[in-house]
C-alpha cells in the first residue's frame, strides 16, 4: 500500500502530520510507501525532532501550502505547487494509492475532482464520515462536499455510502434514511421530496426520513444530506460531544462524592469518551472520485492522521471504488432516470 500524506494540511502542521505518519508507520506494516508532501526542510526537522527514520518514507517537495482563506478551486489552478495538489498528483500518476490531508478541506475536493475526475455515473462525490451511537455507527454522506447538491446527487451518495457500510463497516444490508424535518414522505422542502421519490422507487433498503434525533436514537447505517446540513450536523456534533464533556467535568470538580464517584465510573468515562472522539475515526473518505482521498478534521491530532492513515489503507484494501462503480451501473441497468446537466457547486 501506498499512500501520499499532505504533510502541510492541518492547522497544527507539519508537527502533528509527521508524528502522525510515524505512528502509522510503526503500527501499520501493510503500508510499503508513505509519501510526505510538503516543504521538505520542515518534514526533515520534524523527523529529526522525532528521532524516526523508516525507509517507506519518501518526502516530496511541494513549496506551496493551500490556506483557509484561499477559495477551493482558485487555489488548485494558482498553487499548482501546493502540498494537496502534489499529493492528489502521486494520485493521478499511480505512484501512491490513495492521499490523506487535514488541510484545506475544498481544496482538496477540487484537487481530486479536477485531476482524477468522478467514477463511471458520479457526478458529484460526497465525504462520508463515520459517526458513534449508543449499539453502532452509522455513515453520514454529504458532510460536505457539495452544498449545491441536485437530488440525483444523493441518490448516488445513497449508493456510495451503501457501499462503504457494506464493504468497509461491514453491515450485510445497510439502512438509509434521508435527513429532514419529519419521518413522513410528505415533509420537507421540495428537493427532499424529490430526492424521497428517487430513493423510494430504487432497490435500496430505503427507510424513509430520519429527524436529527433519530441519527443516535433510532439510527440507521447511512444518513443522506446535502453538502452544507451535514456539515453543520457534523459540526455540531462534535461540539456537543466535547461541551458535555467539559460540562461533566466542572460539575464532578464541585464536590469531594462526585470525585469519588467519577473515579469508580472511570472506565465508562474512557469508553464513552473514545466513542465520541473524532480523533479514533481519523478521517473521511470521499467517495466518488477516481481514486482514494482520505479528509482528516483540520485540527487532527497525530492519533487523528495515524487512524485517517488507517482508514485509507481499510479502502485500498476492500478496493471501494470498484465496488462503487458496479452498483451506480446496476441502478442505471435497472432503469434508472436519464441524469439532468450538472448545476454548478461549490466546496466547504
């Protein structure tokens, strides 16, 4: 396996991307080549601060690094020198077999869309991430990837996400259910309507609606929205999981009988809180693209890059994108509607 790291994505890079690498590397020994893309003299110092040499490492100088400020596409055509662009191009050329990068998350959409173009009957990808319920997990696809979605779209993320559960999480006939603001067919906005009937009228184990308690309540395998929702459900998960936290932890400081009862629970607190780490599910593969991208969380620590990694070696390994393209050609083989011309998107 062969995999390209974007060495200067994150906001704590090159420091956390490298020690992540190293991480990988020492635990990870299917991975034969683990390419760092970035400013070499930086990823240099950074391996000699870590005292770690491992003769898989190749470091491929980019001298550009895409920032948060950049617009998506704009920095794919002007920082043709970038660290996400050189990444995606060890992609393209087959040197590496997929990439990883916590950077510039648009960035990284339009890198790969441009150069590696969708799979056979995509027309948009999707990043699915992978998020904790009480018995599961489950696959939330768009989490951003595409906020200009057409109902088309989802029904190709439907798909691709089916896939990823299957092959990946390894749930024989995964649930759909469609983000929106009522389990009945008959609520929603006029393109959730539209993206029901498609998902009603294909093979898929289509469930209905699912409401935002339902996501860890009544959870189902794979749950479809547009690009700019599951973001923001992403993200606010996120930022609920770490405030109860902390709100756990100031009221427990309060009193001596908390403390001794937050220690006999410990083990419960551990577990729970590795549950809902986004750092233990590394990153999120976007699916669609002809090739394998991994997106890490821009603030990842290096136990965040060593699972992204990891997660990239899971889908080379259970070869996604072949099985991907097998089932968009078999919902157009069982008659699919003709797609309608794509509509301009933009990227988080």
């Amino acid at each position: 396996m062969k995999i390209a790291l974007d060495a200067m994505g994150g906001d704590f890079a090159p420091k956390n991307t490298v020690e992540g690498a190293a991480l990988a590397l020492r635990e990870f020994p299917k991975i034969t080549k683990l390419f760092l893309v970035g400013d070499k003299a930086r990823v240099e110092a950074e391996l000699t601060r870590l005292a770690f040499s491992d003769p898989r490492i190749e470091i491929v100088h980019a001298s550009q690094v895409v920032e948060m400020s950049d617009g998506a596409v704009e920095a794919v055509r002007r920082k043709k020198d970038s660290s996400v662009s050189r990444a995606v191009d060890l992609v393209k050329k087959g040197d590496a077999d997929a990439l990883v990068s916590a950077g510039h998350t648009g960035a990284a959409v339009a890198a790969t869309t441009i150069k590696l173009r969708t799979l056979p009957g995509v027309e948009r990808p999707g990043i699915a991430s992978v998020m904790p319920t009480e018995s599961n997990v489950f696959v939330l696809i768009d989490a951003g990837a595409n906020i200009d979605a057409r109902p088309i779209h989802l029904l190709q993320y439907a798909i691709m996400g089916a896939v990823y559960s299957r092959h990946v999480l390894g749930y024989p006939n995964p649930s759909i259910g469609l983000m929106s603001i009522g389990g009945e067919d008959v609520k929603g906005s006029d393109f959730t309507k539209d993206v029901f009937k498609l998902l009603k009228a294909s093979s898929l184990n289509f469930r209905g609606n699912v409401e935002g308690h339902d996501l860890f309540e009544n959870p189902v395998e794979v749950v479809l929205c547009d690009g700019f929702v599951g973001n923001v459900v992403l993200k606010t998960s996120e930022a609920i999981a770490h405030a109860i936290f902390s709100w756990l932890k100031n009221e427990i400081k309060k009193s001596p009988v908390r403390v001794a009862g937050a220690i006999l629970a410990k083990g419960a607190f551990k577990t729970l809180k590795k549950k809902t780490n986004y750092e233990e599910y590394g990153g999120s593969p976007l699916l669609g693209v002809n090739g394998i991208c991994i997106i890490a969380h821009g603030s990842s620590t290096p136990l965040a890059i060593k699972n992204a990694i990891r997660v990239a070696a899971e889908s080379i390994a259970q070869q996604i994108n072949p099985h991907i393209i097998k089932e968009i050609a078999r919902y157009h083989d069982e008659g699919a509607p003709a797609s309608q011309p794509a509509a301009a998107h933009t990227e988080t």
